[in-house]
C-alpha cells in the first residue's frame, strides 16, 4: 500500500519536538473504537491519522476496542471493525480490549476511595443530571459525598459481589462540583450493570465508564499520543485527571483534531442505528450509508478514501466537507482502471427495417479510451438493439439532437441510424421505435459525407443481459442542520430532544431500474467494477447480485464540478 504520509500538521510537528527531546523514544497511537456499531467515513480520517504518524515515524499503531459497555456491545461489531481496518489497508501492531485490563481498572478505582478521591453514590441517574448544575451554575455536592473511605471501600466491594441492582449505587470521581468544566463535576466512573460481556462473560456486573477507562487504557499500553477528534478536548482534564490520580506508571498526552464531518450525510452512530433499526436503509452496509461497508459494497475503493481524508488534512478546525470531494477520488481512482462498457437502464426497442433479418456483426471496441493497456473487446450489432427511452422525443423541442421522426444519429462505435416510425400502446407510450441504417456509416470505415451531432449508446437486443440498476442519492435532502459532535463512549441526555433527522430523509435516496447490459458482462461478480457510458462508474452488488439476477450500484455520476486544491 501507497503511503504518502500527512500532510504537514500541528500534530506532526509535536512528535517531531517530542522525539527530539528524548521525551518519546518511540511513537505510540492506537485506534479505538467501541464495538456498538460499524466504523463509518469519520472513523476512516481517525484510522489514517493514527496508522499514518505512527508510521511515518518508525512507531507501531494499537488496534484497541474501548468495550466497556456490554449492553450495546457485539462481536458483531468487533469483526466488522477489524475487516474495514485491514480493507482500508492497515495493519494493527497489536489486538486489545479494554475489558483485558477490567482488573487493572478495579485496583485504580479502589486506590482513588483509598486516597478518598472517589466515593459511592446512591442518587439516582436523574437526580445526578439535577445535581450536575449547568455551564453558568455550579452543581451541587452529593448527600453521599462525604462517606468515609472504609465504607465506600466495602459499598465498592459489595457492588462488585453483585449485592445491588442495576442503577441502585455507581462509583464517582471526588473532584470538584463548582468546576467551570462540568465533566469535572464528580463524574460517574463506575456502574452497575448485570449483564453479559461479549469478552468476559458474567465475570463481572460492574463496569467502568468509557472516559474513566479510556485514560488507564492509554496509560497501560504506554500509548505515547492519544489523538482523537475534537468533541473530546472538554474530556482533556478528566483524562489527566484520571492518569495522574491514578497514578499510571506512563503519562499519555490527548490531542485533539477537527473531525470529519460530511454534508448530506449523517456521521452519528446513533443516528446510523436507528436508520438500521426503524428500517429507513438495508442494513449497516446499505450503499446510501457512510459506513465502511456501505461505501465497500457500493463500489468505493479504499485508495479513493485514504486519498479523500489526505485531502481533508489534519487541524485543529471543525468542517463541513463537500460531498462532491469524497466523489472526486472515486472518479480519479476508477477512470483509468475500469472498462467502459454501454448499458441501457431504462430500454426502449428499436427495430431496424433495413437490416438484414438473422444476420449479427460484431464490432471491436477501446474497453478503455485513456489507457490502451486494456485491450478491446467484440460487441454484437443485429436487427433489433435497445436505446434509452429518453433518447426519443415524438416532439422535441429546439436543439434536441436525439432521435425523433425523421432525424438521424450515430449509434456509438456502429452506423448511422433515422427514425421512420413509432409505436405506441393503449395508455399512448411509444414502445417500439423503427428506423433504417445506412451501410457506408459504419463506425471506423472512414464515411465522411455527412454529419450528425447526436452520438447513442445501445444494446444489441438478441444478447443483452438484464440486470438490475440502483441508482443513489444522498440520504440527505439537505445539509444536516445538526450534525452534533457526539462523544463516543457518552450517553445523550435525557432530555435531549427526539432526532430530527428522519425529517430530512431523502424519498429519492433510492431508484431501481431494469434494463440490459452488454453481452460480455453476463459472468461479473461481486466488486466488478465499470463505466457505463454517460450513466457513471457502477459496481456489481455483492449482496444481491446473482449470475441470473446481475445488479449494479450506481458509485458516482461521470462528472461534477469539484476541483481538488493544488
């Protein structure tokens, strides 16, 4: 794999500072995700910086799976995330869990009772939101707060028995209740949870919360670099916090980058699950979903989307990148690679009167125009082809260089055909078109006694191949109004609204079409990719596709007005 490195970035340059200083002797980042969903677009900017500057400098990249959360956990999930690292191209040095330190953990919770910097809570979830204060009022202190350290020691220990229920107590950080940055406000750090773990099993029915664990995690594996996406700067105290009281052997620093954020597009795990749940896409890898596997099973490469976060860089900045960006590297990686073949997605029959009955040519043709490496190919040419439907108009208007009565045109790569009839139904569609060719026009023989300004791709119709097109959109309709920075590992609130964004779900978002390919295309197979010629790049569906039910996604459209920065 094409590593080019990041581009330069504030990032770059402190472990640059560090590795000269002597203060890191080797770079060490790790990608850690939480196994309750699939990894999507943003993940894959978040896999790329961490796998890239370790890289770059001679360090080693962790594969860590933040799983500190049973209840919307699943191995489901951990093989998910595994396959879309290693398909994006990259190679953890090694495998952890969270769940592998959960003793570790346990010991540091009871040391920070110990130091009396920590102490159970018997306020209910609601009732600590209440007490939590807000951004322009202090909280106010737990009835509990004050416990003494042997008795929150044995209420920790009995939690960890299993004497209490689900929600009846939970461990907090004693810090400071009056802090201007609430996630200081004595956070929860440990709760009950009587379920089973996809790693540890019943082993446990108290569990660490994610930014409790996350800091020790860090610390353990001596990652030198905690880099993670912005929304996590506020978290930055509490992570130090944990380290230091704690008192981990290693001390990680976080910094914090701009995260990725798509137009039309949702990037919220939460938001992706309900998609899934409520039934609004096909799955996890629905080709209309940013998710890894979604843009795998539509057609994407991963050159295309290291190539697309490369571009989008490193910064301290949040953004709204343009759709269109992500296209363009699609477009650049596909064009010079696939061949270029004709479908007809929405057919209309044509019949050529003059045409001898029984008799097929076969014509040879570029199967790639800007790269003669890939060869040619033999197409068949009868009597009877299929056109697209709206390369016909009865009535057209000015400056229309298609077909309709009494016009020519040339049929791409073989002869000049003219409309001389139509056929209509009962409901006043035309459903069959006849026209008449003219020999000497044949495509390479040299004609050159007249011109025709309308050029039509076509199938031949004795040998096309039906297939199946999806045609996508953006999921969408317009720029989503909230893309909310959510903290992976943090439960919304309570009282955050309903999501909205099931209001702006585009009802076009998917189109599916029947019609004809070419002959030749009749043993392709899942990840086969192609252009057809002025529909776009297209890619056989590896989940419904057959080789009796051909389907192709529609990747991306021929062109757009994009330009990538010099």
């Amino acid at each position: 794999m094409e590593n080019r490195g990041t581009p330069s970035n504030f990032i770059k340059n402190v472990i640059t500072e560090d590795l000269s200083s002597g203060k890191v002797k080797e770079v060490v980042t790790r990608f850690p995700p939480e196994p309750n969903g699939y990894l999507h677009i943003g993940h894959a900017k978040a896999i790329w910086i961490n796998f890239t500057l370790a890289d770059e400098f001679g360090g080693k990249t962790h594969l860590r799976f933040d799983d500190t959360n049973p209840l919307k956990e699943d191995t489901e999930y951990v093989n998910s995330i595994q396959e879309d690292v290693k398909w994006l191209g990259y190679e953890w040095e090694e495998l952890r869990f969270a769940s592998d330190y959960f003793g570790d953990m346990y010991e540091r919770a009871e040391l920070l009772i110990q130091k009396g910097k920590a102490y159970v809570d018997d306020l209910t979830a609601e009732q600590i939101r209440e007490h939590r204060g807000t951004l322009t009022e202090p909280g106010v202190n737990s009835p509990y707060r004050e416990r003494g350290i042997e008795e929150n020691l044995d209420l920790f220990r009995r939690m960890r028995a299993g004497e209490f229920k689900d929600g009846e107590k939970v461990l907090r950080a004693k810090i400071d209740m009056s802090a201007p940055n609430i996630n200081l406000r004595d956070p929860v750090i440990y709760r009950i949870s009587h379920s089973h773990h996809h790693n540890t099993g019943d082993a446990w029915c108290i569990y660490p919360m994610y930014t409790f664990a996350h800091p020790l995690e860090d610390a353990i594996e001596h990652v030198t670099h905690s880099l993670c996406s912005l929304e996590f700067e506020d978290q930055r105290p509490f992570y130090d916090w944990v380290v230091a009281e704690c008192e981990m052997p290693a001390s990680p620093h976080q910094y914090e980058f701009g995260r990725l954020n798509l137009a039309q597009t949702v990037t919220s795990k939460r938001k992706l699950k309900l998609l899934v749940d409520e039934g609004h896409v096909d799955g996890w890898d629905d080709p209309r979903m940013p998710t890894i596997s979604g843009l795998r099973r539509r057609g994407y490469t991963p050159e295309a989307i290291r190539s697309f976060v490369h571009e989008t860089g490193i910064s301290k900045s949040q953004g709204l990148v343009d759709l269109q960006m992500l296209e363009h590297f699609i477009r650049e990686d596909l064009k010079l690679t696939v061949p270029r073949t004709m479908s007809v997605l929405r057919p209309l029959k044509v019949v050529i009167t003059n045409y001898p009955e029984g008799q097929t040519e076969w014509f040879e043709i570029e199967n790639n125009v800007e790269n003669e490496a890939m060869g040619t190919r033999q197409i068949p040419f009868s009597r009877e082809i299929y056109i697209e439907r709206d390369d016909f108009m009865e009535n057209p208007p000015n400056k229309y260089f298609r077909l309709f009565p009494g016009n020519e045109v040339r049929l791409k790569n073989a002869y000049f055909i003219k409309c001389t009839d139509f056929i209509k139904d009962e409901n006043g569609e035309v459903v069959e078109l006849h026209c008449t060719y003219d020999p000497e026009t044949k495509s390479g023989s040299g004609f050159t006694g007249r011109k025709v300004k309308g050029t039509l791709h076509w199938v031949d119709a004795s040998q096309a191949v039906p297939a199946e097109f999806r045609l996508y959109e953006p999921l969408i309709s317009a720029e989503e109004a909230d893309q909310e920075a959510e903290v992976e590992g943090m439960e919304p609130s309570a009282d955050k609204p309903e999501p909205t964004f099931l209001d702006q779900l585009n009802p076009k978002s998917i189109e599916i079409l029947h019609g004809f390919v070419e002959p030749g295309l009749k043993d392709s197979v899942a990840q086969d990719k192609f252009q057809f010629f002025r529909h776009g790049y297209f890619n056989v569906d590896s989940k419904y596709s057959a080789p009796d039910h051909l389907v192709f996604n529609l990747i991306v459209s021929l062109k757009s007005s994009f330009q990538p920065a010099k």
